[in-house]
C-alpha cells in the first residue's frame, strides 16, 4: 500500500506536456516560483496521485523521481550531468543503506543523486572548501526534500584529508582528486569505493597514476556520451546533436 503524504513531504505537480513543479506538502497556500501560489493542504493525509486544480489546468500530485529533483536545482556552480551522475553511483557502488562521503558540492546535483541512492537508511556527507557552495547545495538538498539524509562540513579534504572511516563510497568532484585518494583509501571499508570526475586528459592521467600506486584494485577509467534518437514510424534516426564530452570518470575499489 502506498504511504500517504506527510506534512514536509517534498511533492511534484504534474500534467502532460508540463514540467514537473517540485512543491512542499504544507498546511498553507505557497509560491511555487515564477508561477503563482498553489494550495496542497487537502493532500496531507491523502495517497499519492491525488488531483489538484490549479490555475485553470488539473494536475496530479506525485512524489518526486530523480529526474523531477534533479530540474529543481538552482544552478550556481557546474553541476555534475544526469548521465554522470548516474555512473558516477554505478562506479562507487552506491546503494541503499550506504555511509557515503563527497568533496566537492558544487550546486549539489551529485549531493542529491547521491542521498536519493542511500535511501532513508543511508547518509551522505558533502564537503567543501568554500562556504557559498555549500550553502548553494544545501539549499538545492533542501527543496529536494533530502536534507535529513546529508551532513554538510566546511573542510579542504586535500590538506586536511576526511574526518570519516568504515565509509562505503568517496567521490570527489575537485581539481586535483590525485591528492584526496590515500586519505579517502583509508577511510574506506575494506571493498568500498572511491570515485572521480574530471573535465580533461591531464587531471584523469593522474588521477587513475594514483589509483594504482595506491594500490586500489578494479581501477576503471570512462566516458559517457549521451545521443538522443529521433523516433517515427519508418524513419527513425539518431539526433544530429548530442551531449558529448562533460567530464571524465575514474574509480577504484579498497580490497586489503
């Protein structure tokens, strides 16, 4: 049986051919961006589905996918892509229940995926260097809905290394993720993960030299392209543009 909806809930408004509106389940009317002030109170209490009238048009008030949280994100930094992200989760072996460490939060895309895939029996904690990106991510996790999942901590992983240990996975969205790998090793259990976006050639040659002089095992390197496909009856072709190059990834496994 579905749960129903709880106060605090994060929610989305949908109707075909609309986006998807991200809203809190709240006892009061809300501003819901650019887009004027919808009531969800009657919901509270109700199975997910319900129908909701609003400015002229039915929609139907649904919990969130991924997808829906992830076009929420009020940008500020470079976001880690949809398409990496979700490597990115495969590669660090990233699951239900997982204890996972992040440098880097950036606009907290990566932060989102990452306490979505941990589930309510998980936890997530985001680090970062500098204050206005945490505050940017911590505010996207927030409307997201996730906040209960994620820890946030002002640290320099590179000089100061992780304040963690028995962590199932470490990612890391830095310039030079080379000088964060021993400390993440030894944070890591013995089959846990660490993984690692770069954007060019040089910064993942010398990110996969210390995987292996580290002594990491299953060390991988990939790149994700994505190609849209443009679908008819009888004259299906692949799009003519696509979301090439973003960024590189990199990760290898603590086996003692």
């Amino acid at each position: 049986m579905t749960e129903a909806w709880k106060e605090g809930e994060t929610a989305v408004l949908k109707r075909p051919g609309s986006p998807p509106l991200l809203v809190r389940l709240a006892s009061s009317p809300q501003s819901v961006g650019e887009e004027g002030v919808v009531d969800v109170s009657e919901q509270i209490g109700q199975s997910p589905g319900g129908v909701v009238r609003w400015s002229g048009a039915t929609y139907r008030l649904l919990r969130p996918s991924l997808s829906d949280l992830f076009s929420g994100i009020r940008r500020g930094a470079q976001i880690v892509t949809p398409k990496d992200a979700a490597y990115l989760l495969y590669l660090a072996g990233v699951g239900p229940g997982g204890a996972v460490a992040e440098a880097g939060a950036g606009s907290g895309a990566l932060t989102i995926a990452l306490a979505y895939a941990v589930g309510s029996s998980g936890h997530v904690t985001s680090y970062d260097r500098r204050s206005d990106f945490l505050a940017a991510a911590r505010a996207n996790v927030a409307r997201a809905g996730l906040a209960d999942r994620v820890t946030f901590r002002e640290r320099d992983v590179v000089k100061d290394g992780l304040d963690q240990s028995d962590l199932s996975s470490v990612l890391f969205d830095l310039p030079e993720p080379w000088e964060a790998l021993a400390p993440a090793r030894a944070a890591l259990r013995t089959g846990g993960y660490a993984a690692t976006y770069t954007p060019t050639y040089n910064q993942l040659e010398r990110t996969v030299r210390a995987f292996r002089g580290l002594g990491y095992d299953e060390v991988r390197a990939v790149e994700v392209l994505e190609r849209g496909l443009h679908v008819s009856d009888g004259g299906t072709r692949p799009d003519f543009e696509m979301l090439g190059h973003t960024g590189f990834l990199a990760a290898g496994r603590k086996v003692e």
